[in-house]
C-alpha cells in the first residue's frame, strides 16, 4: 500500500511509470482528498493503471465525529472511491458501534479496518490485537491494517521503531497473513517483515519513492535481503566482511 500525501497529478505519473507494476493500493493520507486540487485528475491516472484508491483513515473519523456518515458515502460515491478505511486511532468509537459500521459499509464498497492507537502512550496487549483483527474480518472488512502511522513508532512499533516482535508473531500464529497489512513505512522495518516472513507479507505507508526500493527488497537485490532469498551452495560464497581494524579506520 503506497501512501500519497498529496502527490500532484503530474507527481502520479511519474511514480507510477517505474513503479505501478509494485502498488496494489493507494492511500490518500489522512485528510489530504479533501483540499487536494484536481483531485478527479489525480484519480483518472490511478485508475488508468488499475490501482483503487482509498481516503485516509482520518478523513472517515472526521466525518464520524460530525456524524455525518452518510455525507461520507455520498462523497466517496461522487468520486467513484469504492475502498474505504474505518479507523479508530484517534477517536474513541466503541468496538460494537465499529463493527456494525463495518458491516453497513462492506454492503457498498470494500472495507479496509485498522487496528491500533495512534497514541503512543496506549499499549494494547497482544490477544486483544488478535480479538479485534478476528472480530473485523468477520464483521466485513477484507483486510485489516495493523497502526504504525506515517511515523512508523506507535501500535506495531516502539517509541523508537523497532518492532514489537512478540505482538506481530501472536497475530501471525493466531490471525495469519492472508488478510492482515502490516504498517512498515521505514527501511529496517521492512526489511524485519521480509526476513521474519517471506517476500509476499503486505506492507503499507510505503513512500512513493520507496516502491521500487522495496520490490528489490522483496527480490533480494539490494544488500539487506540478497542473502535471504539464494541457497547456499548454488553459486559463489558470502563475500568476508571488512576487518576490524579496517571498520576502525573507514575503510
């Protein structure tokens, strides 16, 4: 999932010249599809390559906390926007009420749901993860995003990024990857992903420029991955690594 923060229709284009063979889906990051100019412009070119497009979580708490709900579906249905995220990372919206929003919206559009805070002060224990991932797929939503916001340090992640790994492996055990998205916007979380769970994991909050970047991840053409994904044996050996005493000089 590419994250569009307010990409211009030109910007679009270019992107997806080298790298629309990469995106599954677009995200429209949080409120941006609402001042963004040109926005039916912007759409066209997304469509033109077969990529759906989706407002940002953000947008859908907005209009709940207006309730105005159905305004919301008029105004995706006036841009043909047939994804929807329902979200709850900042507002607080009882998990009931959420799931019976899920079921109404997956009678009309494809629901993504998200689970998790985006405040990095509440830490959900990780059965309750799991109990809301299971309690949404089967409420409608045909994948649900685990949180880890543009800034890649809440939810799935520490303060600092690092994953939290005893979490996302309960999720994986107990929920699977099938329909599950995991939020990795940063390098060393993506690459944590790969090595933890193969190639085809499906990662969000990727930056357009690191598209193509991480489908040489996925490929093992760049040095963090390129051991992963060769067999011992079939070609040439690891290359040593520098000596420490050239590490200490910079060499």
């Amino acid at each position: 999932m590419m994250l569009d923060k307010g990409l211009s229709s030109r910007e679009v284009e270019d992107v997806l010249d080298v790298s629309s063979d990469f995106v599954d889906i677009v995200k429209l990051g949080w409120g941006t599809s609402v001042i963004t100019p040109q926005l039916d412009k912007k759409l066209e070119i997304y469509r033109a390559h077969d990529i759906p497009v989706y407002f940002g979580g953000t947008l859908f708490e907005a209009f709940y906390l207006r309730n105005q709900l159905d305004v919301y579906k008029t105004i995706l249905d006036q841009f043909g926007i047939d994804h929807v995220e329902v979200s709850d990372g900042s507002v607080e919206l009882d998990q009931d009420e959420k799931l019976a929003i899920i079921h109404d919206f997956a009678t009309d559009f494809t629901v993504l749901s998200e689970v998790g805070s985006k405040d990095q002060e509440e830490i959900m224990p990780p059965y309750k993860w799991v109990q809301l991932i299971k309690s949404e797929l089967e409420a409608g939503s045909s994948m649900v995003i685990c949180e880890a916001r543009e800034s890649g340090t809440v939810g799935i992640f520490r303060p600092n990024g690092e994953v939290r790994s005893g979490l996302v492996d309960e999720i994986v055990d107990l929920v699977g990857m099938e329909r599950v998205l995991f939020e990795a916007p940063r390098k060393a979380q993506q690459v944590w992903f790969l090595q933890k769970f193969g190639s085809n994991v499906s990662l969000g909050n990727i930056a357009p420029e690191e598209v193509l970047p991480l489908e040489t991840l996925r490929l093992g053409l760049r040095a963090d991955t390129l051991f992963d994904f060769f067999e011992e044996g079939q070609g040439r050996k690891r290359v040593p690594k520098p000596s420490s005493t050239s590490e200490h000089h910079g060499v």
